[in-house]
C-alpha cells in the first residue's frame, strides 16, 4: 500500500491525497481518497477489514514505506491484535515497495491522458482517479495469466457493458419526480466522468447546465462528440481564385524575400516541375494585395487562447539532408533554414523502376546490354513471334522491364539484369490461364536437407537453371503488348507468346510441369511431404537428392561421379549453370566444414544489405534475450549412437517420404 499527495488541486470535494492497497495474490486494487493525511490510518484498518471480509481470509501481512502515516502507534496496535505483520520498506529504497509504486503511476498516467484528451476541469481529478482504478479491476495484467484482477478475486466474469470512454457526452433522463411540469425537459446534456461502485451503481456525470455531479444509470452516450480545444472560427473570405497570389504573401511582405509558389490543384510532384523561385518586394503587384483585404486575417492562424502564453519555438540548427536510404543519386541541394523557400528532395532508387529511369541512370549502358541480352535469350528459346496485328476479339496483355542487380553472398555487384514481365494481373481467368499453383521449396526442407547432408558426409553441388520460366509451353493462345525499350528492336508493338514469359499466371506451373517431365524421365520420384524434392535409388539406396526452388537446383549425393552424371544429362534438356559445390543460396552464405561434418548459414549480407535500406547501418547493437520458459537443455537431445541414428532415420523419413 501506499499513499501519494498532496495534489496542487483540491477536488470539487475537497480531497488532496489517493491511497492505493493493492492484494498481492489477485493484483486487485482498491483507492480512497482522503482529505488529510491522518485520515490514512483509520481508512486502511477498514479496507483490511472489507477484504477480509468479502474474501473469507485473514489478512498476514501489509507491507508499506516507513512515512509516519503507516508507521504510528494505532496501526500497531492493529497489527499486533490481529496478528498481521507490517513490512517496510529500507529508507531512501521505495523499490521494496514496488507494486504500490508502480500501480499507482499506472493510475496517474491514464488519470493524465483521460484529464489532458476529455479537456475536463481538474477538480475532477478524484472521479478520474477512482474511474482509472475501475478500470484497472477490468484489465489484464501480467501476474494473473489470462485473467483480470476482477475475475480473480470475485471469481466470476466481469461485465463489462457499461464502460464509456472518459468525457463522453450524453444525455441524462431526467425522472418524472424531479420534472417540474409536462413542458420540462426530459433530458440534460451531461459529461461522464466515472463509474460509483462502491456507493452507487450508476455513472458519475456532470451536468453542463449547472455544473452540478449528478449520478444514473439511465444515460445515452455520444462516444464521437466529445469535446475538443480546438477553436473553429468563421472568416468571412472571398472565393478562392487559383490565379490569385497565396493567402500568406501578406505576412511575408515584412521581409526582403518572399517565396510565391505557384498555385496549382495536382498535388504530385513531377522531377520536371520548375523550382520555387524567390522574388524581392519589388516584383509584387500592390494590386494583388488591394484586391484580397482580407488576406491580412487568414494568412495567421488562429489559435487557442491556452496556448497565447507559451514561447514561440526556435529554430532547429540541425542541418537537413538527404537519408542516405533514399538511394544514391537523391538530389544533394541543401535546404536554407534562414529563408522563406524550400526545396524538394527526389529520391532515384539504385534500381530503375522504368525504361526511361534506366536511361538516366549511370549504369544506362549496362542496363541497355541487359535488356539486348535478355531479348536475344527469348528469341533464342522462341519464346515469342512478332505479330503486326491483333486478332478480332483479341486483347493484350501489358509488360513492362523488370531491372535488378545480381549480388553474390558478400553483397557484392556480379551482374545487371533486365526482364521482360508480363502484366499477369490483366489476364482473364478461364480464358488466358486455367491453374496457376506451383509450390517452391520449404525452408525446413532446406535445413534438412543440408543437415542430412552433413551427417552422411554427401558432395552438394548446385546448379542454375537458365531462363527458367521460359521453358514452359503454353497451352493458351496470349498476345502481349510490347514494353517500351524493347519496340525499337522489332517491327510491331505485339507478340504471340509461344512459351510461358516470367509475369505470367501460369508461368511458375508450367515450368514445374516441365521439369518434373524431365526428372521423371531420369528416374527421380518425388518426396511426399514435400514435391520440390526428389529422390533417386539404385540398388536400394539413395544416389542423388535434388532440392528445387523456382530455377536454383541443390544436388546432393555420396560421391561426385553420380552428381557430375546428373549434370551432364540435365544439360541435354536445359541450359544451365554449373556453380559448382553449394555456396550461397537464397540469400544464405553456406559454409562447409568436412572435416566436422558441419555446415554454417550466414545471412550477414541481406541484413546489412535490409539496414542500408532504411539507414540503419550504423545502428548500435544489442543482444536479445531467449524466450521466457524456452526450455533447450543437452538432456534433450540424443545421448547415445543408437538414439542419434534413430533421429537421423526419422528426419529422413520425415522429409522424404
């Protein structure tokens, strides 16, 4: 228990001082307030007596701090006639005494916010007070596990129905024993400001006609017409005129410069719009201003009256740059703090977002080699067919060029590529695409997959395929418009696509369904938990494992004659890319030590590279803590030879099938 005051503000009532009683098993509070501080002792032997009384127990122990109103002969006295121990705090240390504390600024925090947001008086503080820790009987709390402090305590539900938000104006009935005649008002305005429990089972309001505290239960809330401080001032002001000069250049007339922007109705900026240029007093027609006598009154804000006393902000010294996440080519213009003009900043990503971005872009020649290269790969794979006109009752879908930079797993630049999307979300369901589902890889599987690896000391090898989705064939007759860039190297705007084209809907099945038609053919079968694996055996025994997500292949076997086969024989149906043994997939930097049959993911490069995207590079670090009750001890895994091959099996048969 504790006690806090005096408060700088009487209540309506005249009380100056909170004491808060917090039941430690239930967390449940209970607050008086009190208008002197000797009033403390007597009303403490009472709420021991009340929850004595309505939960059966007896009370063992109080713990307080050692100021003179705890620690005085009648609380003694009490303690010792009904055997309670009285527990206190070591001076200058009221940490000992930590639940009072803390629920009491728990109570003054939401006393504030409800005070400061319903803009009420604060000689109501007390109702506000009382309401708060009402409301805290309805809340969960930490130490009860699912419950609040009502429910464990009482042992029931509580109902909560009756709760309004703090301030909320409504309308009190007013009972026909207090009308004065027919013609009366059968309802008054009022304000809530809390809930009587203890006394009454009604509101506590406040009648705006009178400013008298009323209490009922038969009152219709307003919740969205609470009051508010700002003040709502009718100007009588001429019609706007969009050629006029803006409203403010009559206070900015004191000054040598002033800056005019021009006023216009589209509010998207455009890199090409001319910048805000500063012009002196001079160039200022007078007849502008004549014509707008009323520019002088809108152009200062009107503000509260509360707020006329407070001192004006100084300006920042903080110089204002660019965020260093907005890109690399962000306009590098500094903004002057000591005129009246600003300028814009337009950031450029370092990965185009449209053909003519790349044209701009410093890297344009490679971006321009890119695209080249990726159209002479579709025209290679006969991915397409140029056609000079649409068929009747034909429609196209859109494309655009997709630009991305390859990095490898030190976040390091290997190549620009470009590729031709097509806009997939324009197509038709039914008519340009039918199924469209195809599964990648799990993470899990992943993991497995490299931990079975490990334990059974297998080669993994990977392998690219190259223009995946372009292997598909299509089984639907699409036409798509060509993107721009690309129109220049052809003699019309369409083409009729042959193969499946990365953007497509159907693109990601088709390629699955061809490529299991190949490994089929080879003789893999695939997992059951998860298709994207496959299996083949020889003589019993597991030859080669093939983990597939999208265009990447991972290859693991016992030795490297059966992987090297492997790639020779996929060569005969695909291009591909040899990368030789595993090392970076998914973002993952993968490391492999033999000679522990161990094997390390590192995604160092993806989070550096995340944190340079939002300028958190040069973020402090901290450690984060396990999981509360996250039990991981060695007695938990397996102990003996027998029992850690029994795991390796399950895991196997878990992933494979």
């Amino acid at each position: 228990m504790d006690l806090t005051g005096p408060m700088s503000v009487l209540t309506w009532d005249g009380y100056l001082y909170a004491l808060v009683v917090v039941e430690v098993s239930c967390r449940y509070p209970v607050s008086r307030l009190l208008k002197k501080k000797e009033d403390t002792r007597t009303v403490v032997c009472n709420i021991i007596a009340m929850l004595e009384q309505q939960s059966g127990l007896k009370a063992c122990c109080i713990c307080s701090d050692n100021s003179s109103e705890f620690i005085n002969s009648m609380m003694d006295q009490f303690c010792r006639r009904n055997g309670i121990i009285h527990e206190t705090t070591v001076p200058y240390l009221p940490q000992q005494n930590s639940l009072a504390e803390q629920t009491i600024a728990i109570f003054f925090e939401m006393v504030r916010c409800m005070i400061h947001t319903a803009a009420v008086d604060l000689r109501y503080w007390g109702e506000v007070f009382m309401y708060a820790v009402h409301i805290r009987h309805l809340t969960l709390t930490i130490g009860l596990s699912g419950r609040v402090p009502y429910e464990a305590w009482t042992g029931h539900k509580p109902d909560v129905s009756h709760l309004h938000v703090f301030g909320s104006l409504g309308w009190a009935r007013v009972l026909e024993e207090v009308r004065k005649g027919k013609f009366e008002s059968r309802a008054v305005k009022v304000r809530m400001l809390g809930w009587w429990t203890d006394e009454t089972k009604g509101y506590c309001l406040e009648d705006l006609e009178n400013g008298k505290l009323i209490a009922t239960c038969d009152v219709c809330f307003t919740e969205d017409s609470s009051s508010s401080e700002l003040a709502v001032v009718e100007v009588d002001a001429p019609p706007y005129d969009p050629g006029a000069v803006n409203n403010l250049i009559d206070s900015a007339l004191a000054k040598d410069v002033v800056a005019v922007p021009e006023v216009s109705h589209n509010v998207t900026p455009s890199i090409s719009d001319p910048p805000i240029t500063p012009v002196t007093q001079d160039d200022v027609s007078p007849n502008l201003v004549k014509e707008n006598p009323t520019v002088s009154s809108i152009s200062t804000p009107l503000k509260s009256t509360e707020w006329d006393s407070l001192p004006k902000r100084e300006l920042s010294s903080h110089s204002c740059k660019p965020p260093t996440r907005l890109g690399l080519f962000a306009i590098n213009d500094a903004v002057s703090l000591n005129t009246n003009h600003h300028l814009a900043f337009v950031a450029v990503a370092n990965e185009p977002h449209t053909y003519q971005e790349a044209l701009q872009s410093p890297y344009s020649k490679q971006w321009e080699q890119a695209i080249q290269s990726e159209y002479a790969q579709l025209q290679k794979l006969g991915v397409f067919e140029w056609v000079d006109e649409l068929p009747k009752g034909k429609k196209a879908v859109g494309s655009w060029i997709v630009f991305r930079e390859k990095l490898d797993g030190y976040g390091n630049w290997v190549k620009f590529k470009a590729r031709i999307v097509a806009k997939g979300f324009l197509q038709v369901p039914g008519e340009d695409f039918t199924e469209t589902f195809s599964s990648v890889a799990k993470f899990n599987t992943l993991q497995i997959f490299l931990t079975l690896a490990a334990f059974m000391d297998y080669e993994i090898h990977q392998v690219d395929v190259v223009a995946t989705y372009l292997r598909g064939n299509l089984d639907e007759e699409i036409y798509m418009r060509v993107p721009d860039g690309v129109e220049k190297l052809g003699s019309s705007c369409f083409w009729l696509l042959k193969k499946a084209l990365y953007g497509l809907k159907q693109a990601g099945r088709q390629w699955k369904k061809r490529l299991h038609e190949v490994l089929s053919k080879l003789g893999f079968i695939r997992a059951f938990t998860d298709d994207c694996l496959y299996i083949k055996h020889e003589n019993g025994k597991i030859t080669l494992l093939v983990l597939v997500y999208v265009d990447d292949m991972v290859v693991a076997g016992p030795n490297g004659y059966w992987i090297i086969s492997f790639k020779n024989v996929l060569s005969e149906d695909f291009e591909i890319t040899d990368l030789g043994e595993l090392k970076f997939m998914l973002g993952i930097l993968i490391t492999r030590d033999h000679a522990n049959w161990l094997i390390y993911l590192n995604q160092s490069a993806y989070i550096h590279q995340v944190l340079t995207r939002f300028g958190m590079q040069d973020t402090s670090l901290v450690s984060t803590l396990l999981a509360v009750k996250h039990d991981l001890t060695l007695s938990n895994s397996p102990q003996t030879e027998a029992k850690k091959q029994t795991y390796c099996k399950a895991m196997v048969v878990k992933t494979c099938g």
